[in-house]
C-alpha cells in the first residue's frame, strides 16, 4: 500500500473513532432524561427559561452567600471538629455541597453536572 493512501485510510479511521460518540447520543433530545448510554454521570437536563431566570437572580446569590458564610462557620467550628475527627464531613457540608450546587451545576438545573466521587 501506497504512503498516502495508508495515511488517508488512517485519518479516516481515526476521524471516524472520535466521531462515534456523538453519534451514539444523536437521538439523546428525544429522551427526557439525555445520554443514550443510561449512566448517571452523563445525564442531560434541558430546563425551561424561567428556571434558567429564577435560578441566576435568586438560586445562585443565596448558594454563594451559603458557601461564604459556611466557610466562616467551618473555620469557627474546626477546633470542635477536629477534636471530634469529622473535619472532612463538616467541610463537605458547610463548604463543598454549597459550593458546588453555586458553580458546578448548569444554570436552571436541579441536579449538578458533576457526579463522579458521589
């Protein structure tokens, strides 16, 4: 086989390899829940614009004002939750769950994009 069409018959491939994910999730706008392969991780929401709106103007100040004052009330409890040994699960709740419901999630979802470590 000829150099130039062992490269062309190998981009073709390779184009073809990287392309077949979008093609397994074409049909994904048809399900309620998104990703055709079914797994958690790679679910797709598609909120409506009101819920898009109520959540940048009221959902997400109040979560970030929740993230701030929960790391204030995680540096003044850390000396009982150090002695206790629950440092980690203090800051999760206080600090990470907050903050990860402001920044992760996509606007108007209920649910955050990021579900890998749950």
């Amino acid at each position: 086989m000829k150099p130039f069409r062992a490269l062309s018959l190998a981009l073709a491939l390779g184009v073809g390899a990287q392309a077949m994910p979008a093609w397994a999730d074409f049909d994904s706008e048809s399900r309620p829940t998104g990703g055709a392969s079914g797994d958690p991780n790679f679910q797709v929401q598609n909120p409506p614009a009101f819920a898009m709106i109520g959540d940048l103007l009221v959902a997400r100040p109040l979560l970030i004002a929740a993230t701030v004052v929960g790391a204030g009330l995680f540096v003044v409890s850390l000396p009982f939750t150090a002695a206790g040994g629950n440092m980690g699960a203090a800051g999760k709740a206080l600090v990470v769950d907050p903050g990860k419901a402001a920044f992760v999630r996509c606007l108007g979802c209920t649910d955050s994009g990021y579900n890998k470590g749950r």
